[in-house]
C-alpha cells in the first residue's frame, strides 16, 4: 500500500480554477466516499480551502492518472492535470506537516489551516474512510503543527487572509480607515477576522451583513457595528466605501447589474470590492464596471510576501521539526506488509460511535 497526495493550490492554480474543485465542509464525507471507491482507494481524506484543494490517499498502486480524482469533485470539463501536485511516501508526509502548520499557506504562520485540516480529517474518518496509515499521518500532522506553534516564532505577529484584507483596505486609502464605512458579506471565520483588524485599525462605521441576522447582529453588537439583513444588503452598500465578502456560498452573490445598481444611487462613487471567498463571491465583470475596483484572494499574494520576509528566520526551525516528525512516522508505517487498512484506531478528541456516510 502506499501513502500519496495529489492536489492543486495557490501556487499551481489560480482562483478561477480553485473555485471550480472546492467542496463546502459539509460535503467533505460524501465526496470523500466517492473518491474512495471511484479512485480504488484503501483510505482517503479531503482536504479543500480557499488556497487549496488536495486528496490523501493511501492505495496498491498510484498511477500517473490522478486527476481523474479531481474530475470526480467538478462539474467542469476543464482539463486540471497541468495544475496538479503528486507527492509519495515521506514526501507526502513532509506536505501534509507543512500544511497542517501553516508553512504551505499564502499566508506564512496563519492558524486558520491547522483547524481546516483537523474538519477535513474528522469527516473522513466519521465516514469510515480513514485506517492505520492516515489515522496515524493527521494525528502526527496535527501534533506537528502544535509543536511548531510553541517551539518556534513563526507565528508571531501572522496573519490570516481576513487580516491580511484589511491591510489592503488600509493601503487603498494611505492607511487611515477613520473615516471610511466598510461593509462585510459574510460572518463566518474570515468575516470575523476581518472585523477584528478593523476594530483595530479604527474604521468609522462597519457594516455585517449574514444570511443569519442574528449571527451578523451578534457581531456587530461586539463591535460596535450595525447589522443589515442579506436582503438589504445592495441598498446598504450604497453607503459603503470598501466591501469584503467571505461567504461560503457556491454561487456568484454579487453580479454586474447588482453593483452597477448600487453605483447609480452613490452618484457613481469609488467603490472598493475584495472578495476573499472560493468560490468567489462576486463576479468578475463587476470589474469593467467605471469606479468599481475588484480585488479576489489572489491579489493578496504581493502583500503577503512582504510579511513573509519577517518570518523566514523561523522556517528552519519549523523545518527540521517536520523532518524529525516525518521520518519518525515512516519508520512506524513500515513495513508496509504490516498494513492492515480495516483497523482503524480512533483519535483521541472522538468520543461516541462513528457515523456512517450519508450517501
């Protein structure tokens, strides 16, 4: 049996692409089951982000046709093979350690993706899809990246794709926010995020508007904003000098004649759109529209580089932990004759039966 991952990311493929593979969290374990047996896989996990969408599997035998994986998980016919990472053994195990820990990220350090990747783990293995070898592989993943976190600096002072947003809001207008009205589609974890490093930055007004009021209410009560219910949410953008939308929704939420609506009754307006949601939450042509100024997650990439630079000097560290760690679990996995796919021990934060896949 042997250990892979195949996938794409930020590095390989852009949003346009990303968006069209990405599976909502609460579609991980049927999709999972799906790969399982249309990929003649003995376990498998999948693991889907806004940077990334990747397949640990473990399998006799791994061929080079991969990305019909990848066919399974889209609609789509484009062709995703030019895109596509395979990585094997040891250094499969390295990939996934520098992922859990947030090395592999956009953003260097960022925390989001070590949680992401304990989810993505935890619906496969309720779906019964995991065994001894990937049990065993996220566990260590998961440790890995605690170590890291404490042992080393390379979190210190990171920052999430939220933040790294609003430090884009913060160079559109020469880094003051004082007296601009920023409005956030979305309250989820990047929805707050971004929030938080507006509180802080001093933004004057902040608008939350959710599909749930009461969630969008909440948070805007902790911080001092105002709540607008995701019907009015075009008629309050009119007031709003920069929206950040980080929804999780499948579909385009914001299209050209809903924002061309909006610049009509702000007597045309600069307005400043970042959409940090895979899939994207607004689309494209927004952007041939005059004074409207559309900015998705890849653009991010410049400023995180910057931020990238002050934390080099931690790579090192974090690196030779995850070689420590790797070559400690292939050492426990091999023999591989000791394989046996059907034992599959539970880990220790999984209390209760295992449900099954619900097809």
């Amino acid at each position: 049996m042997k250990l892979f991952v195949a996938g794409l990311s930020y590095k390989t493929a852009p949003v346009e692409l990303r968006e069209k593979l990405a599976v909502h969290p609460s579609r991980l374990r049927c999709h999972g089951c799906r790969l399982k047996l249309g990929g003649n896989l003995a376990e498998v996990v999948l693991l889907s982000t806004c940077n990334r969408v990747e397949i640990y599997g473990v399998t006799p035998k791994v061929n080079g046709n991969v990305h019909r994986l990848f066919q399974q998980l889209s609609t789509s016919d484009v062709d995703f093979a030019p895109h596509l990472y395979l990585k094997e053994g040891a250094e499969a195990v390295e990939h996934l350690f520098a992922v859990a820990s947030g090395l592999d990220s956009m953003v260097i350090g960022e925390t989001e993706i070590t949680g992401q990747v304990k989810q993505a783990y935890l619906a496969a293995q309720e779906a019964k899809l995991t065994g001894r070898v990937t049990n065993r592989l996220f566990q260590t993943a998961l440790q890995a990246a605690k170590e890291i976190r404490t042992q080393t600096g390379i979190g210190r002072g990171a920052t999430s794709v939220g933040s790294v947003a609003v430090e884009l809001a913060e160079r559109i207008f020469d880094r003051d926010l004082s007296g601009k009205t920023v409005m956030i589609i979305g309250a989820g974890k990047m929805g707050e995020a971004c929030i938080r490093h507006l509180a802080k930055k001093g933004a004057r007004s902040v608008l939350v508007s959710n599909r749930s009021y009461d969630r969008a209410l909440n948070l805007a009560t902790e911080f001092g904003g105002r709540a607008v219910r995701f019907d009015d949410c075009l008629q309050a953008m009119a007031e709003a000098d920069i929206v950040v939308s980080s929804t999780g929704s499948p579909q385009t939420i914001l299209h050209r004649d809903d924002v061309a609506s909006v610049m009509a009754g702000r007597g045309n307006r600069p307005l400043f759109l970042i959409d940090i949601a895979v899939p994207r939450d607004i689309d494209a042509e927004v952007e041939r529209l005059d004074n409207v100024y559309l900015y998705n997650v890849d653009h991010l990439e410049a400023i995180v580089r910057e931020n990238v630079r002050q934390r080099e000097q931690e790579l090192a560290r974090c690196q030779a932990i995850i070689r420590e760690r790797a070559e400690a679990l292939m050492a426990r996995l091999t023999p591989a004759s000791n394989y046996d796919p059907d034992v599959q021990p539970q880990p220790r934060w999984v209390l209760g039966a295992v449900a099954a896949c619900p097809g």
